[in-house]
C-alpha cells in the first residue's frame, strides 16, 4: 500500500464514522428552507451536496481545503490533487509517490490515437477530448472490481488508480488533440523527467525558451482545478459518479457540461470580446472610447463577457492571479492592455447601469489573453484546458464520495402546478 492510499484508508475511515454518526443524531435537523425561486433557477443556493475540497465563499472566492486560492498559486497540480482528497500536502514519500505516479502513467495507448485520427478533421477539441476520455473505459479497473465483486468500502482503491491512470494521460491526449487539430505537426512524447504541467507545455509545443509558459500553465491547472460540488461540471459527474459509475463515465459526462457557453467555454467568450475591441479600435482604446463602447454593448441587451459570477461579490482571485502575472511577463502586450482597461472602467460602467448583482470580473476575463499571448491563439482548445484542469477535482471528488460511500443522488422534481400550489399555500 502506498502511503497515498494509507492516507485515504484513514481518511475514509474517519470519514464514513462521522456521516454515520451525525446522521443518526442529527439527522432530523433542518438545516435550510427551499424557495419558490430556487426551484425555479435551478436549483440555486440550495445546499444538498457534500464537498469537502473546496467552497466558494461570496465576500472571498475560492478556497481549497480551507485556503484561499491566491495562496496556491506557486504549488504543482500533483500537490493540490493530493490536497484536494486528503486536506493537506504530500511529503517526503508521498510526494515523490504522486510525482512518480503521474509521470509513469502519462503513454496513451494506440487505440485511443487511431480513433482521434479517424474522426472528421474539424472536429471540435472538446468533442475529440471528451471521445478519449471515454474510449479509455475500456481499461476501468474500478469497472473490473466491481464486476469482480469487490466490496463497496474497497472500490475507492481501484477509483483511486483509475483517477491517476486518467489524470496522468490527460496532459498527453489534450497536447496530441491541439497538434493533430490544428496542423502543429507531430504529437511530441511525454518528458519522465518533467512535472505534469510543464510536461503539458512541452507536449503542446508552446515553449517560450524561458519557462513563463510552462509556469503559466502550471498556474492555470492549478487555479481551474476545482469550484465547489455546484458547478454543472462537477455535480453532472457525482451525480453519474453517485451510480457507481467509473471515473471515465462520470468525468465524460462532467467534460459534457463543461463544454456549454455557460460554464467552461466562458473563458473564450471573453477573449473574442478583446479582440473585437482590439479589431475595432486597430489596438487599445482610449478611456473614453472603451466606456462608450462597453455603454453600446449593455444597451443592445448583451453583457460584459467575464464580469459578474453567479455566487461571488468580489473579484474573483484567480483573475488576481492572472492579472498579476500578465502585468509581471506582458504588460505591453495589446490584448492584456485591453484586459486591463476594461478592469479599470467596466466595474464604473456596471455599477451606473445598476443591473449586475456582481460588476467584478471573475477568472474568465484575464485567462483567455495570456494563452493568446504564448501563441495558443485557437479559441476552440480554451475549454480543453479548462477540462484537463477541472479533471483534478471531478476526480478527487469521485474518490472521496466511494471512500465515503455516498449514497446515488436523486432530488426530487415536482409539477410546475404542484410548485404554484405550495407557494399559494405558504406564501
């Protein structure tokens, strides 16, 4: 047993006696009431999930296991995964163990490439992604233990080596699909002596000869890794998860809803917006020039792409961290110039038209830029990044939700006559 699968044995452990306990003592509690409107806006606000990985607090942002998200900035996404399932970092041993474990699992088998180079040459990144993803099921070793008949309190084992087994060939899948899709040339092998994400910026074939990339990049999976058991992403893939699903279900099924324009394709949303400016102005605006334009845009009844988010109050940290770093490596870069004044302007220009509950961008508004200026300039791989980061907390929730044996997720729905009934009734 390695000392990452110790750590999860006694964590689970721990885990499953204290749900047991509370809800056999508490498990009569009220702990919230559901309003009319919540049911109506999907569910919104309504707290039904467990999560222990991260919260997204609305006066704050994000926070993993507990610490703020702008404090994460300079670790490794194989130490935040590990932090994610286990609430806290991997040492001495371990660490080296989750290093190794991504590095050696990182070849992707033939079959998976001779089904990407089989599929219509214009396939969309995201569909050829989530296509391997489940086409790799074949080698489930969860599926396999469950069909062996493994007891339910040991599934996490294999759960576990399945999340590494996907998360080590993510990296190598989403470079091959960025060169094969967009006539980069030659898929480029996984280095064993590099980390996950620098391996990642090596594989796409981006490098900039002084490693900003690959900090970038290292950052990004870092900061897109997880966001609360709410998002579509994340509850599409426990609640497929929550039926005994392997992670290449759930994770496929979590990528499908990462896919839509409101959730992980936001972030290229964003970018053909500055460079709409960009395109229209022939380089950055001036203040007057952009506060008319952003006027023009809320009063054709479009919004501000990247401005606003549906639980914080506050700009989001991780645009912070995004921020921070365009102004450390490409302040002069025009598409982060653009970024920057519509930082400085847009919240103005929101809080006079009185609309928006929230006028502070959040993580979409800076992120798409900087790829843009390290040359990947096709929009259509932004929510492949997106999935190959967000694969970290779908899988660590997957592997604490077995350890924990949480139950299959099954809300309640109600007639649209049935909910004006009760709200007559109780209002």
């Amino acid at each position: 047993m390695t000392e990452f699968q110790k750590t999860m044995s006694d964590l689970n452990e721990k885990v499953r006696n204290e749900r047991k306990t509370l809800a056999k003592e508490k498990g009569d509690v009220k702990i919230d009431s559901v309003t009319v409107a919540q049911v109506l806006g999907g569910m919104r606000g309504i707290p039904a999930l467990v999560c222990d990985t991260s919260t997204v607090v609305p006066d704050e942002g994000l926070r993993i296991r507990n610490i703020p998200v702008l404090e994460l900035t300079n670790h490794y996404p194989e130490d935040v995964f590990y932090l994610l399932c286990t609430g806290s970092f991997p040492e001495g041993t371990a660490r080296e163990e989750i290093r190794s474990m991504f590095a050696s699992n990182s070849e992707v088998p033939d079959y998976v490439w001779n089904m990407l180079e089989a599929m219509p040459k214009d396939s969309h990144p995201m569909a050829m992604f989530n296509t391997a993803v489940l086409a790799m099921e074949y080698e489930s070793k969860f599926r396999q233990a469950y069909d062996a008949g493994t007891a339910k309190d040991q599934l996490w084992v294999s759960m576990l080596e399945d999340c590494i087994t996907v998360l080590s060939r993510l990296t190598t899948v989403a470079a091959g699909i960025y060169r094969m899709r967009f006539n980069k040339g030659e898929r480029i092998a996984p280095r064993a002596d590099l980390d996950w994400s620098a391996n990642f910026a090596h594989m796409l074939g981006l490098s900039d000869g002084n490693d900003q990339f690959a900090n970038l990049v290292r950052m990004y999976l870092v900061l897109h890794s997880d966001h609360g058991a709410g998002n579509v992403s994340a509850m599409t893939a426990s609640t497929v998860g929550s039926a005994l699903s392997d992670i290449y279900y759930s994770l496929s099924a979590g990528l499908n809803g990462l896919a839509g324009p409101l959730h992980g394709l936001a972030n290229q949303e964003c970018l053909a917006f500055v460079t709409e400016i960009r395109e229209k102005f022939n380089g950055a605006p001036s203040d007057e020039e952009l506060t008319q334009f952003l006027w023009d845009t809320l009063n054709s009844g479009q919004v501000v792409p990247g401005y606003g988010h549906a639980v914080l109050r506050v700009t989001d940290p991780r645009f912070t961290a995004f921020f921070n770093f365009g102004q450390q490596h490409c302040p002069d870069d025009v598409n982060f110039r653009i970024v920057e004044s519509v930082f400085r302007i847009a919240p103005k220009v929101l809080t006079e038209q009185g609309k928006a509950k929230n006028v502070w961008p959040n993580v979409d508004a800076a992120s798409g830029a900087l790829l843009y200026h390290y040359g990947m300039t096709e929009y259509d791989f932004y929510t492949v990044m997106f999935g190959v980061s967000r694969a970290l907390g779908i899988c660590s929730q997957a592997l604490l939700n077995r350890g924990a044996l949480s139950p299959i997720i099954r809300p309640k729905g109600m007639p649209f006559n049935k909910l004006k009934d009760a709200a007559e009734q109780n209002g």
